[in-house]
C-alpha cells in the first residue's frame, strides 16, 4: 500500500507534467500548417545534405548552392536505360510545361543526374536530358561521388554486367525510381514515390504549389 508520502510525490510529479505540456502548447504555438499536395511527400523537417561537386553537361560544376532558390526534383538514372528513365523524363517534361508561366527566377527545376559514367559524357547526358525538356538539368560525376550523392538522396544503383556471350559494354544498371524534393534552400524536404512518379499533373500541381507557398 502506498503511503500519504509517496501519494503526495506522484500527485506533484502528475501535475509538474501536466504543466509542462500546457506551457509547451502555449509558448509553442500552433504548428504550421503543410499544404495539402497530391504525388509529393514532404518530411516534417528538411534535411540538410553533405557537399557535393557534379560535372553539369555544359562543364560546369553543380554545387549545393547552385540549386538554392528553386524546388528541385532529383531523378538518377542512365541514358542508356531502355524504359523507365525516358518514359520519366518525357512525363516530368509534361510538368514542366505546366511551369512556364511561373517567374524564371523560382520555378520548379528537373534535375538528371546520369550513374553511368563510363559511358554517359557529359555532352551526351546534355543532349539526352534537352531532348525531353530544354530546362532539364543534366549532371553527373565520378562512382565515388555519385555513390556518396544518391545515399544523401535516399538512392541507390548497381551496375548489373551484361549477359553471357554479350559485349561487355552492354550492361545496364538498376537505380531507385523514386525522385527526390529539394527546397529553395537546398535541403532534402521529400520525395515523389510509387505511383505518384507517373503522375505529371499531380507533381507538376504539387511543384507549383509549394512554390507558391513560404517556407521557414
């Protein structure tokens, strides 16, 4: 059986609690709000990614600040990839479209970063990317970078070797789907998955939103 003592502790303890969450909630104030989107799912809070350094297509270097205040879409892929990197690229082109009319100075940008060094130059990705969107930017860097890149991204890609008896630069390589979406500040805030990736409409609204929409 407790004794008044110990009754006495837990009652100031139960109620020392009850007042530190009313405090939080007062001082904290109401959490902002997300909007509402449809193929994008944002993180509760951003996250900031290391440094990387990729080759642009026209030979310049991309840098983390290089992307500082647009939303950005990351797709990995290879231009060599025989369905699933054009069939994205011709459908985030359908979206960026749709993002025309917003101010250069903030719209919504693509960006391809090629996993497939050995054969993809940058010249070539440039060419490939363009062909799709004339906005779409294209970049990419050597394994180590780009290993350290995409596993900041959530991403992932393996080189698979050609068949047997094929020549052996005809292997191809497997890479997550999934895109990531970075902020104006550079951070990783979410991503566009499943389904959704197939979904121009949905992105291209959702982009067009958050663009539209402060954040801190």
């Amino acid at each position: 059986m407790f004794n008044r003592t110990v009754i006495i502790v837990l009652l100031v303890a139960l109620f020392a609690g009850l007042g530190l969450l009313a405090s939080r909630h007062f001082f904290s104030g109401p959490a902002t709000p997300q909007p509402s989107l449809q193929a994008v799912k944002l993180f509760p809070q951003p996250r900031e990614l290391p440094g990387f350094a990729l080759q642009q297509s026209d030979g310049t270097q991309l840098v983390p600040g290089e992307l500082h205040g647009h939303w950005t879409l990351v797709f990995i892929g290879f231009t060599f990839c025989p369905d699933v990197c054009p069939m994205t690229l011709a459908q985030l082109a359908q979206a960026q479209k749709q993002w025309e009319a917003l101010p250069e100075s903030t719209r919504p940008r693509v960006l391809f970063v090629s996993v497939d060094p050995e054969r993809d130059t940058p010249d070539r990705i440039g060419e490939y990317a363009h062909a799709f969107h004339r906005d779409t930017l294209a970049a990419t860097a050597d394994i180590p970078a780009l290993e350290t890149f995409a596993r900041s991204l959530s991403m992932v890609f393996a080189k698979v070797p050609a068949a047997e008896g094929a020549p052996a630069d005809q292997y191809s390589i497997d890479h997550s789907a999934s895109m990531a979406v970075l902020d104006p500040q550079g951070r990783m805030a979410g991503v566009v998955t499943g389904s959704a990736v197939d979904d121009p409409a949905a992105i291209a609204a959702d982009l067009a939103i958050l663009t539209r929409t402060p954040r801190p």
